[in-house]
C-alpha cells in the first residue's frame, strides 16, 4: 500500500474512535514516505491530543514526530506551538524551547509569538534581564501583534517591571546554593500554598460584612442610600483584590521559588533541591500538579541524582540568528564590506 493509502485508512480510523489503529496507520504511512507530512502530524496529534495529558514516551514521541513536520514544512504554525507546549508544560525542557522558538523566529522572523514565548520562559525561569531584553526587541522590530496576544505581553510586562525595581539579588536562582530564597522554602515547607480566594475572604469580607450592617445607620434608607452603599462595596472589593494579590505574592513566595527549582531541574536535567524540601509537604503540593510527563521526566532526574557543576551556565540560543533570514546587516558588518569592495 501507498502512504496515502495508510494515511487515508488512519483518518478513517481515527474518526471510527480506533485511535491505535490511527497511529499505526500513520506510522505506516511515514515508513512508506518520510516526506508525508499530514502523517507526521497525524502521529503527533494522537500521541498528545487536545485537553489530555501524554505519558513521557507519548510525549517525546509528539515531539520528535513536530520536528519532523517542521522540517519538511517550516510554515506549520499548528507544529511550531503544539512543540513548544509539549517542550514546556509536558516535558519541562525550557533550555530546548527557547531553541526551538528561536528556530521558528528564523522561519518566520516577523512573527510575534516565538518572541512572547521566550520572555515567558526567560521570566519563568527568573531570567528578567534577558526577558526584558526580549520583550523590548518584540517592539524594536516593530512585529505585529494579534489582539489575543495583548493581555499576555501587558502581564508578562508589569512582571518584569516589578523585577526591574527589584535588586537582582533578591530574586531567586535556583542554581545558587545559598540563595536567601531557600531559607524561605525551609520556613514554608511543611505548609500547602495559601489560596488568592481564602486571602480574600479573610482580609476583605469582613470589612464588606461591616458596611452591610452599617449602611443604613451611615446612609438611611431610599435609592439614593442604595446607591452609595453599592458604591461603597464596589471600593471596598477593588481595593480588596489588589491588597489580595499582593499579599498573595508575598505569602507564597517561597512556593513560587520552590516551583521555579522544580522547573530549573526539570530544564537543566540537574538535581538542586535539597532532600528535606523534597520530602516536605509544599514540594509534593507542588510535584502533584504538573502532567503526568513531567512527573515521570523529572523522577528519572532525581533517581540519576546528577548534580549541577559548579561552573554551569543557561545555554542561550543566539536570539539575533533570524537576523540572516531577513537580510539584516549591521552598520559596522555594512562598513567592513563596503571597504572590501574599494580595495
């Protein structure tokens, strides 16, 4: 049979909810034709479908089989987000995705989105300086931004503001053994992060109960006590909700750092988190609400107990390598030819 054949014959599988026979149809159909990329994706799209979480092997092999996808068709855009999301949510492999947007950005360099989803590693990651460097290049080549993008860059630009107000020091890094940050992580350990809705509820209710009850003594009766009444909790509730958040940050600091050390082991493929904070109750919190993938991938971390070297560093793509594709040449790059060409 032709590789069309199987791969018609995996669509029709697919759709009769045969899902094993899809993928064996379409693995089929890439061993009669590696160039099929329709199959490829295929394969992918069943090893990690929509809305369900793909064990490490499923996982890995969605990776491998976009890659393949990518490389016969760089236009996929489908392809290059569906890698990405399994690089970072599935798999934890942070250093891989900002490669693989970098690659994208050399496909695609007037494209938005592989520069929005570096700066949300670089900043998950506690990186803020190249995120902020990042994030300034997305408006220094003047990339077109879609509108379901804005809230996202609007977010990710307050976090890194506040980081730019911040002394470096303070902000947490994972490969430093004796960061302040793990002092916090110890004190908080055998404590479940504090949720933003509970906070709430303390730290605001009661104040919204009081005005209830005071209403009428403070405004009387009517429409127009109604009214400042209603005007009065809606401040109250604003106000509540930015004192909340605030106070969310700074209460679950140590669960935010200890999830960052997660995701830097996750990443680097490295062990960093000591052994008591690994046995503690915040840890396992944490650890239990990551996908089954990256449960399994960072287990196989911690079981090969590799630690990091003493001299370890991020290794970076070249973020200006999209440079080439769009012709670009800087001016001492312009002035070196131009003298070449007079001698």
């Amino acid at each position: 049979m032709s590789a069309e054949s199987h791969y018609l014959d995996a669509i029709e599988a697919e759709e009769n909810g045969e899902i094993d026979s899809a993928l064996e149809h379409a693995r089929l159909a890439v061993e009669a034709d590696p160039e099929h990329s329709n199959a490829w994706w295929m394969i992918a799209c069943l090893l990690s479908p929509e809305g369900k979480y793909p064990d490490i092997e499923q996982a890995s092999k969605a990776v491998v089989a976009c890659n393949k996808v990518i490389d016969i068709d760089p236009s996929r855009v489908d392809t290059w987000v569906k890698c990405g999301r399994l690089m970072v949510d599935h798999l934890g492999l942070h250093e891989d995705a900002l490669a693989w947007w970098q690659r994208c950005r050399e496909a695609a360099p007037l494209e938005s989105v592989p520069i929005i989803e570096q700066v949300t590693i670089l900043s998950d990651l506690g990186m803020y300086a190249e995120a902020r460097d990042r994030l300034s290049a997305l408006f220094e080549e003047n990339l077109d931004i879609a509108n379901s993008q804005l809230a996202r860059i609007t977010h990710l630009h307050k976090t890194l503001e506040r980081s730019a107000q911040q002394d470096p020091k303070v902000h947490f890094k994972p490969w430093q053994k004796n960061h302040g940050g793990w002092t916090a992580i110890k004190m908080r350990a055998n404590k479940a992060p504090v949720s933003e809705n509970m906070l709430f509820m303390l730290s605001t209710v009661p104040f919204l109960m009081m005005e209830v009850f005071a209403a009428r003594a403070l405004f009387g009766s009517g429409w127009g006590a109604f009214c400042l009444t209603s005007l009065l909790i809606l401040v109250t509730v604003i106000i509540g909700m930015s004192f909340t958040r605030k106070l969310y940050q700074r209460v679950n600091r140590p669960g935010f750092n200890l999830l960052r050390a997660i995701q830097f082991e996750a990443s680097c493929g490295k062990v960093v988190i000591p052994e008591d904070i690994r046995a503690s109750k915040l840890y396992m919190f944490l650890f239990a609400r990551h996908p089954p993938a990256f449960q399994q991938r960072l287990e196989k971390i911690v079981e090969a107990d590799r630690k990091l070297p003493r001299n370890w560093k991020m290794n970076l793509p070249d973020f200006e390598s999209h440079y080439d594709e769009i012709g670009y040449i800087d001016d001492e790059q312009e002035e070196d030819l131009t003298s070449y060409e007079e001698e």
